[in-house]
C-alpha cells in the first residue's frame, strides 16, 4: 500500500496546500473560509467537507484532475470511516444499513454492489430479513446504476 493510500484528507490538504505555496490563510481568503477551519480540516478535527467545499479547494489549490479525485476520494472514505467507527453494532440491522448506504458515493460502481450485498448478509445474519421481504425494503440507490463515482 503506498502513502497515498495512507494519507488522511487533513494530510493530503496540507501537503498540496504547502507544495503551491500557500498558507492556510491564503487558502481560506480563496475560497471564502475562516482560516481556522481550515486548519481545523488540516489536523482531523473537522469531518471531510463535501463535494462543493472540495471542488472550491481544487479550484483554488490549482488541482489537475486527478488530485482533485484523489482529494475527494479521501474525504469521502474518511466520512465512511467516520460513520462506521461511531455505528453502535446493538442497532436493528436495517438502522446500520440505512446508515451506512447513505454513503455511496465513497465507491465505484463494483464497491457499492460489493457494500449493498455486505449489508443484506449483515441484516440476514441478524435474523432481520422478515423486514426487508415484509414492508420495510432494503435501501436502495439514489444514483442510476450507470453513474461512475468521480470523487
């Protein structure tokens, strides 16, 4: 696994940050922030920001694509992570798989198939199927099937 893997989005922020030559200052007089918060982003204190703040931190950061991709990647799997460390495991199944589906957007279109099918043998092993095959469904997608993740 390289570093890149390793890297927390507070980390890849500071170093692309720091490799154009900005300070944090800079950086939250660019895209319209209070420069703690993005300090706060910078050490893990805050969750990963969402899709527009990091599109505004690519756009100011000067970002090709892909480091704009790998950013949001990051931010999304540290959001992933995030939810699933504070899931409380006594929770009804269904309560965990609606959680956890609202993150979709961390995967392709294979890891999200992948997700969808952890999380039914999760709420089956729990003795909970009763629930999806009688009224209460399965989370379903909000994306269409064909939409690949760009994050």
């Amino acid at each position: 696994m390289g570093t890149s893997m390793l890297q927390t989005f507070g980390m890849r922020l500071e170093r692309l940050r720091a490799a154009r030559g900005l300070r944090s200052k800079q950086l939250a007089a660019l895209v319209g922030l209070d420069p703690s918060y993005i300090t706060q982003l910078e050490r893990g204190r805050r969750d990963p920001p969402r899709r527009v703040l990091i599109d505004k931190l690519a756009k100011a950061l000067g970002l090709e694509a892909h480091e704009a991709a790998q950013l949001g990647r990051a931010a999304a799997n540290e959001r992933l992570l995030r939810a699933i460390s504070s899931i409380d495991v006594r929770a009804p199944a269904m309560e965990v798989a609606e959680e956890l589906i609202r993150y979709e957007d961390v995967f392709d279109e294979t890891g999200y198939l992948a997700l969808r099918a952890f999380l039914r043998a999760y709420v089956i092993s729990r003795g909970e199927e009763k629930k999806i095959d009688h009224g209460r469904q399965f989370p379903e997608p909000s994306r269409p099937a064909e939409q690949e993740t760009t994050m």
